[in-house]
C-alpha cells in the first residue's frame, strides 16, 4: 500500500486532510476578506480590484478549484460524521451528559452545512445575481460592473444585512472550533506555546468574522453611502 | 439513603435489552457504588430474581474493570474516579440514578452491564511483543531517562485500560486510550526502535476495531478516572504525521484472528 494510500485510509489520516482543507479554505476566506475590504477605499478601488478578478484568465480555475476545496471538506467530514455515528449504534438511554465538549464542537456538523447553505445563496446573490436581480446589472461610469453600487444599495435593506450577518455569526462558530483544534489535529502542541497558539487561532475566527460582518454593518449605520 | 436505580438488563449478546427500574433501600453513604449494587443483587436474589451482572476486579481503582455509564457520565459524576471509588455521598438521598453499560460498536454487550473490551486487549497486541530471548532485566539507570521525560511517560502508563474514553466519547473513539498507550513508549529511549511501526499499527487496528475518530469533544479526558491529558492525542498526531512522512508502512497489520491468544 502507497504511504499517501495508507494515511488516507486511517482515521487519522482522514482527520488531517479534513483539517487541512479546512486550512486551505481559511486562506481562500483572508484573501476573499481583503477583497472585500476594498469596499471601504470607495467605489474606484473595489470596482477595479473586481473587474480586474472578473477578466482574470486564471477566474474559472480559481473557481474550480474553489468547488473543489469545498466538496472535499464537506464530503471528508459527512464521511467522518457517519463512520463516528456507526462507532455507536445503540445510544445511551439517559443521552452522554457533556462535562468537557462544547456547543461549538458538537455542533461543528451543523454549523459547516449552514455556512455551506450561506455559500449557495451568498453566490445566487452577488455571483449570478438572482436574490436582489435589480442591483446586480449595474454599471459604473467607466462601464464596468457596479460592484460598490451592488453591495452598497442590496446591504441597504435590513432582512439581506441581517442575513448576511446571522451567516457570518454562524461561520465564527465554524471557524472558532475549527481553528482552535487545529494545533491539537496537527500535533502542534508544546506547553510554552500551545495556549499562545489557541488564542491566535480563536483571535483569527473572530477577525474573519468581524472584518466581513463590518459591511452590512457600516453600510447599515450609513458610514459606507453611494 | 434511599435510590431508584433504572439499570441496563440484557440476559445474552443476541438478545435485545432494557431499562428496568429497581427500588435500594438502606443505603450507607459510605457504601462504594458496586457495594450499592451488591445490595441491590443481594435484594434480587432474595426475591428469585437474577442479579445484575457488572465487571470489577480491584474495588481500589487500579484495574480497569468496573464499567458503569452512571447519569449518563463513565464511572459516575466524580472526576478521577472509578465507580469503584464512588461513593454513594455524592448523590442525593431518594434520588433516581441511570445505570449503562459501555456503550460502543467495538464493545458489544455480554449481559447486563458487562461489555467485551478485547477490542482494547487486540489493539495494544498490535503493538507487537518481545518475541526474543533479551537476558534479564538491564541495570536501572544503565539508559539515562531525564526526569521529565520519565514522568510524562509515567503519566501515559497510568492508563489503566478501563475503556471510559471509549464511552465518554460522542463519537466511541479510542484515540486517548491508543494515544495513551504509544506515548507511554514514544517518550522512553526503548520506545525509539518500532516507534513509528507501532505508532501506525496501533492506529489501523484501533480503526479495524470499529471505533470512531476524535473530533476534539475532549469528553475523553474528562471521563478518565486517571485524568490522561488530550495532549497525549495531539502527541500522538503528530508521531502518526512522522511516521508517514517517515517511510512508515501501512497496511502490514497482522489478521485480526492471529492476535488473538
Ligand atoms: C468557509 C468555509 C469553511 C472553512 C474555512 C472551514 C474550516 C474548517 C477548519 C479549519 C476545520 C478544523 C479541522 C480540525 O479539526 O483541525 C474544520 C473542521 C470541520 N469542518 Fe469546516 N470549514 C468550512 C466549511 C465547512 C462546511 C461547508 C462543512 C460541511 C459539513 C464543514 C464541516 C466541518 C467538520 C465536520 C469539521 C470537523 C471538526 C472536527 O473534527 O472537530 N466545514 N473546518
Ligand atoms: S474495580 Fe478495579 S478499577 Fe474499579
């Protein structure tokens, strides 16, 4: 049997290529993040930085590939979730009172499905333009696609900003569970710094969260305005 | 001290079981929980009824035979301790108790509340055994062991195999127990020479048993009566990451019948 073989076919094995899509998907989610901060360089910067991914040659791989980080997390963790629920086919009649676990790990399954929910209707939104049709089409005085003005006018009705922000609540709870295990899945663990290493892992999930909660937000309080 | 006791009552593997409810009266909160069992039995009996059947061995806490999901938690509400060294003050007089056995695909139950943990017996025989003749016993301090390697792998070999991690676990995983079990080596210079053999080994055969996979619950260690740290589990990442990396061979696990005795 090939090592790459060997190690996949273990549970831990399983476990790391979970967690290191997860790693990948965290970088795709920083680089996503200081995109969208262009928002607040005004309507010239984010319109160019988004007509210049928008033409980009390489666009269709980037979402190839994105497709494909996200169906091989998804699919290695339902497989992980079910081989863990057939580990135990009869249950506890008095349930497992939780001493150490959290919400946050227990529900770490629901919470990557609705982030996974979040994704096809955030892309029906601003990719395909469907959910708010009126403010996908238009654009800019140079004639290119009004990315600002979108997000700007569609984040000026409160149900979608509220929407928007109850996902990002939701990822957090992903990514701050996610995160945090990760030193403990890659075995990065020495007592000196093992605590350090947590708090930044926590502190990342949070600046993820708030960065991208801060434009429906601003535009919201009416800091961001057409 | 008066309880209600809803146990597990399951006469044979093949048959299907249930919770039964059962009245003990004149408890002493000095009792152990088994001696509040043995109560219980001595009760059954009396009236030609089978005793409940459970697993203990030492009653002091050092072998790993009691079992007991108590309320719902492996060996009862009491960090650091085994059901043998519960006593019965820590619960409230008249209150009404729950009492599982094991519950996991790789420990089917026998009867009752006894489980068959050889699962855990074939996973440490991966590990392989000394199979030459090596002399007596060398000098003791012969190989310099510093002193905090000594007592992080004294801390491993605390394990006393009782399966706990094993039912504390939403999951049913026994990574604390193979973590445990290949730390205890890993962190010794005897361990070094089938560091990385043992290391996957252990990891297959704990996967062919039909145990689940750790999702970071850290459940295990709450439940364990000796309190083995997760650490040991990242440890255990990580060596399994060496061993991979490391020209480690996969899939040479032995058939499961060939470990057996
Ligand atoms: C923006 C998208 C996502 C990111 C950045 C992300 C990131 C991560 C990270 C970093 C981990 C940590 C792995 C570890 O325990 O070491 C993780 C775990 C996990 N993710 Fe995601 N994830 C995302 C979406 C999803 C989706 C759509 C699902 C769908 C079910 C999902 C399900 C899981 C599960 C089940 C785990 C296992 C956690 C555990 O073992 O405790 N994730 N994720
Ligand atoms: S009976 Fe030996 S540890 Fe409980």
């Amino acid at each position: 049997m090939g090592r790459l073989d060997g190690l996949l076919n273990t549970s831990i094995g399983q476990k790391l290529a979970l967690a290191a899509s997860g790693v990948a998907l965290i970088g795709f989610l920083l680089v996503h993040l200081l995109g969208n901060l262009t928002l607040f360089q005004g309507p010239e910067v984010m319109n160019a930085y988004a007509h210049w991914m928008q033409t980009h040659p390489l666009l269709w791989a980037g979402r190839v590939g994105l497709v494909t980080l996200f169906g091989l997390h998804t699919t290695l963790a339902i497989r992980l979730a079910l081989e863990n629920h057939r580990a135990r086919p009869i249950r506890y009649a008095a349930g497992l009172r939780s001493q150490d676990s959290t919400f946050l790990s227990r529900y770490i399954v629901l919470t990557g499905l609705l982030v996974l929910a979040f994704l096809v209707y955030h892309l029906l939104h601003f990719t395909v333009g469907a959910v708010q049709p009126e403010h996908a089409r238009l654009l800019d005085e140079q004639g290119r696609h009004d990315v600002y003005g979108m997000v700007v006018r569609s984040f000026g009705e409160p149900a979608v900003a509220i929407s928007y922000l109850v996902a990002m609540t939701i990822l957090g709870l992903h990514l701050f569970h996610g995160l945090r295990s990760l030193s403990q899945t890659f075995g990065v663990n020495h007592e000196t710094y093992v605590g350090a290493i947590r708090w930044a892992a926590g502190g990342l999930a949070l600046a993820i969260v708030v960065g991208n909660a801060s434009i429906p937000l601003s535009v919201w309080l009416g800091w961001i305005s057409l | 001290m008066n309880f209600t006791l809803v146990v597990w009552r399951q006469a044979r593997a093949e048959e299907t079981g249930r919770m039964v409810e059962y009245r003990v009266e004149d408890v002493s909160p000095d009792m152990s929980f088994l001696e509040m069992l043995d109560v219980l039995n001595e009760d059954l009996i009396v009236s030609g009824e089978e005793p409940v059947a459970f697993d203990h061995d030492c009653r002091e806490g050092i072998c790993g035979m009691c079992s007991l999901v108590i309320d719902g938690v492996p060996h009862g509400p009491e960090r650091a301790t085994t059901a043998c060294q519960l006593h019965m003050r820590h619960f409230k007089d008249g209150a009404t108790i729950t009492i599982e056995p094991w519950r996991a695909k790789a420990f089917p139950v026998i009867r009752d509340l006894v489980v068959d943990r050889r699962a855990l017996d074939r996973v440490v025989q991966a590990g392989g055994y000394v199979s030459i003749n090596t002399g007596s016993a060398p000098d003791a301090n012969s190989i310099p062991v510093a002193k905090h390697d000594a007592d992080v792998a004294f801390q491993a070999a605390e394990c006393i195999g009782c399966g706990a991690c094993v039912a504390a676990c939403p999951n049913a995983s026994a990574m604390l127990f193979v973590a445990a079990k290949t730390q205890h080596f890993a962190r010794l210079p005897q361990g070094q020479p089938e560091r990385t053999r043992r290391t996957i080994n252990l990891v297959e055969a704990m996967d062919r048993e039909g145990f689940g996979a750790c999702t970071n619950h850290y459940e295990c260690a709450a439940a364990c009566p000796k309190e083995i740290p997760v650490r040991f589990i990242s440890d255990l990442n990580r060596d399994f990451i060496k061993a991979a990396a490391h020209h480690g061979r996969f899939g040479t696990l032995p058939p499961q019948g060939d470990l057996e005795e």
